[in-house]
C-alpha cells in the first residue's frame, strides 16, 4: 500500500499513525500523530504540492519544547515508514483546531 492509501486508510478508520518525516531542515525522527485531512495545497503562483493535517501526539518536533497534542501540517512526499496503529485508541477526532468546512480543502483528497 502506498502513502496516500495509507494515510487514507487512517482517516476513514480514525486510527493514529506513527511516520518519519524526512524534509529538509527539520528534524529527522519517528512522529506519532491523528491525521485529520489531506489536500492539494495550491500556492499563489499556481505550483501545488499534496498537504496533510495531522495532530501531532508523540515523537520528535520542531518545537521546543514540545507542544502536544499540536496541529501540523505535513508535505505527503517527505514522509515514510507510515504504520496504521491498529492497537491505539488515542484518536482525537475534531480537534479544537480542525475545521473541516475549511476553504483550504476545497481541493481535499480525504478528510474526518
């Protein structure tokens, strides 16, 4: 299964991930998290790239010190290693920061 069908999966079961994030300049390292949409992001001068909005609950951040649980958004290309956490119940659907009537979703792939 690839990323996208994985990280759809998680969405529509409403099941935790852990994953590696592997972008340039942030910090390399496992990630736990409840991912709540992904969507092509379409920036002004028309160049898209596929987005993820994921509450992060565990793992390495670049924030210091580590805010969780902690809405972040995620380019779907850097990350790897993605495992559906079957045995978790720690899903927080609807965060306090999750709008899933968001104008930025008007391009949305899947979402809570």
């Amino acid at each position: 299964m690839n990323t996208l069908d994985l990280i759809i999966q998680a969405i529509e079961t409403q099941k935790p991930i852990v994953f590696e994030y592997n972008k340039e300049g942030k910090i390399q390292g496992e990630r736990k998290g409840n991912p709540h949409a992904i969507f092509i992001f379409t920036k002004k001068s028309g160049e898209q790239s596929t987005k993820i909005h994921i509450v992060q609950t565990d793992g390495v951040s670049d924030t210091t010190p580590p805010n969780f649980p902690d809405f972040r958004t995620f380019d779907i290309e850097d990350l790897s290693l993605i495992k559906i956490l079957e045995d978790e119940e720690s899903f927080v659907p609807f965060y306090e920061k999750y709008n899933p009537e968001s104008e930025m979703y008007k391009d949305v792939i899947a979402k809570i």
